[in-house]
C-alpha cells in the first residue's frame, strides 16, 4: 500500500492530493522522489535550488507542521541507517554500500532554511485574507510569530554566554512606527540631497515614495548589540539623520558578540519564514542615525545591527544567482 509518510492528518490529506499534480509543491519533491526510490533524486543540491516565485504561506506552514511533528525522529533515523549500514557491511563485504540520506524531517528543515528570501513588497495581511477583516488579528498573529522568532533567536551561539542581542518591536501603525516612517524619509531626503543627484522636489518625492512603501511594512524589529565601541562622540554637533561614523567592533569580544548577533538574526528570520511571514534584514544609512537609535533607546556602546522588516507578501522573490558552485568552492576538502 502507498502510505504517506506523515502521521498528521492534515499531512496526509496535503500529501494525497499533491501527489496527483504534475508538478508537485517543493516542499514535497524531496518525499515523492525518496518514495520512488530515485536515488539521483534524493541526493539534494539545496545550493542550487530556484525557490519559486509564489508566495505560499500555506506550505511554510505545513512545511513547519511537518519539521516539528517529526523532528524527533531524525536521530532514529541516522541510527537506524547507521546499523543498517553495519550490519550490510558485516553481511556482505561485496553488497552495495547503504548511502546516508538524512530523514524527511532534516530535509524538511534544510529546505525550509533555502526557501527563505528577502522580500522587498510587503502586505499588512496574508495574501489570502482581506485587508480590513483581520486587521487586529493579524497584528496578533505577528506579535505571537516575533515572541516565537526572539526565543528562537536568543537560543543562537554565544561565546562566554554573553546574550549580547535586544530585540526592539515597532508594530504598524503606531506613534513609533509613524516616527520611524519620518526618520525614513528624512534620512532618505538628506542623502540624496547631499549625494546632488536631482532637485530638491526630486529627493522630496523619492524620500515619500520610500516613506509610503515602509508604510505597507506592519512590524519592524531593530536587532542591537550590547558592549561595542561608543558609537558617537558627544562633541561632534551633527545632525540627527546624518549618517554617524562607523565604529566597527575592535577587540575579540565585540566581534564574537557582532557573530553572535548576525547568527541570532538569521534564526529570527527563519523562524518567521517557518510560519510563512516574509522579512527584510536592513543595514542601510538609518540604523547609524541617531534618530533611530533615539527611538529604541540605544546605550552609547549598543551597535544596531538590523532594521529586520517583517510582514506577508505576495510573491516570494526568486532566489538571486549564487554565482559559487558548491563543491570545491564553496566547500573544499583540506588533503594534506
Ligand atoms: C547583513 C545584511 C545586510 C543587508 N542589508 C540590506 C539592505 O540594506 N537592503 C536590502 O535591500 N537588502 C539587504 N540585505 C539582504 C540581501 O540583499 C539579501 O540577503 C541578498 O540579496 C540575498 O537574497 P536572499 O536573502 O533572498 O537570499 C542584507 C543582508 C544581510 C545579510
């Protein structure tokens, strides 16, 4: 009999009906070839992968139902394979060897961590569900995805467990997050006039139309790091959206709590991407402002590490060309 090999019901019932598509969703391909016994097929090339180009909130989350449901059995799995492979290996030395191939709960998650792209068009609302009905309940939704998204963050590697990241939540629309649109745009304004690129009317209309693009974005989330060099001088007169000098970590301490950081970010995102809500990780000219940093109530030695925009989208942009290829570039064996 051709079992599904999920013990959800939901799994299954998604399973059944994908299997008779042409094209079956990504989030599948993997189980349908392993089912097949395809072995060209089960060997992933997750580096290569196209993500596709819609959105599909639906299958991260089912995709995340599928990870969590069966996590646990990823260890079973690496052991039974292991003894199988002993014991062919004892049974006969000529039999073709046993390949490790990692549980469908491993490559669940390998391909959750690919499918993730940054999205640039942001939805107050999932795709599916109407602008105004679910306006509360979305912001709810969000605010339960980014409580689940910092502890997922929090638990990233930390030398010395130092702990060195803060979360600061803005949710839209908010006094805090129409400040943050007028530090956008202000900040915008004056590089572009200082840059004298175009006219003043010019940089005017280019800063509002980025002031209403952040408009559609319904949370922002500034990541800073604690013990880092000060990152302004007191003397120095400047204005509040000019862009501060940059005060990059020197000893190793800060450094390995800058790594921290960034390792802590991409947990954040890829928690948020299991729950099917698309996100941006920023490093533009605002986070070394002090407007920004005025209005998440940075310490003099905190370095803000991200602007992390999060939300739902439309269409998930494809994945840019990674130009490296994998073996041998990417990763190298070192034979000495
Ligand atoms: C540290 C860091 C800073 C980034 N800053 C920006 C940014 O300021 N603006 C932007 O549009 N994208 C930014 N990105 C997103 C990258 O452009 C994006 O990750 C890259 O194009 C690869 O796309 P992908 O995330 O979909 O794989 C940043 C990414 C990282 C890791």
């Amino acid at each position: 009999m051709n079992t599904p090999p999920f013990r959800s019901h939901l799994m299954q019932q998604f399973y059944s009906a994908a299997k008779n598509q042409s094209r079956p969703p990504l989030v599948l391909a993997s189980t349908f070839r392993s089912k097949t016994g395809n072995d060209e097929g089960s060997t992933r090339r997750v580096h290569h992968h196209r993500a596709s180009t819609t959105s599909s909130p639906m299958l991260s989350s089912l995709n995340a139902l599928e990870v969590s449901h069966s996590l646990s059995s990823s260890s079973r799995s690496f052991r039974e394979a292991s003894s199988e492979a002993k014991s062919a290996s004892n049974n006969d030395a000529t039999q073709q060897h046993h390949v490790y191939e990692p549980s469908i709960s491993a490559q669940s998650l390998q391909q959750m961590i690919s499918s993730r792209r940054t999205v640039s068009n942001f939805l107050h609302h999932p795709p599916t569900s109407l602008p105004v009905e679910g306006g509360i309940q979305c912001q709810q939704i969000l605010s339960n995805a980014i409580r689940r998204a910092v502890e997922c963050a929090s638990t990233a590697p930390n030398h010395k467990m130092s702990e060195p990241t803060t979360f600061h939540r803005i949710f839209s629309p908010s006094a805090a997050s129409e400040r943050l649109l007028d530090i956008s745009y202000e900040v915008t304004y004056q590089r572009l006039l200082l840059n004298k690129l175009s006219g003043v009317e010019a940089c005017r209309n280019e800063a509002m139309r980025k002031r209403e693009k952040w408009s559609k974005i319904p949370a922002f989330i500034v990541a800073t790091v604690g013990g880092m060099e000060d990152q302004y001088n007191e003397e120095e007169e400047q204005s509040p959206y000019a862009e501060l000098p940059l005060n990059a970590p020197h000893t190793i301490q800060q450094l390995e709590g800058y790594a921290s950081s960034c390792a802590s970010i991409q947990n954040l995102l890829l928690s948020l991407h299991s729950e099917g809500i698309a996100s941006k990780w920023a490093t533009g000219t605002i986070i070394r402002t002090h407007a920004l940093r005025n209005l998440i109530g940075c310490k003099k030695d905190d370095m803000v590490v991200g602007l992390i925009m999060v939300g739902w989208t439309k269409q998930v942009p494809r994945m840019p060309r990674r130009r490296r290829v994998l073996e041998g570039d990417v990763l190298k064996d070192v034979n000495i």
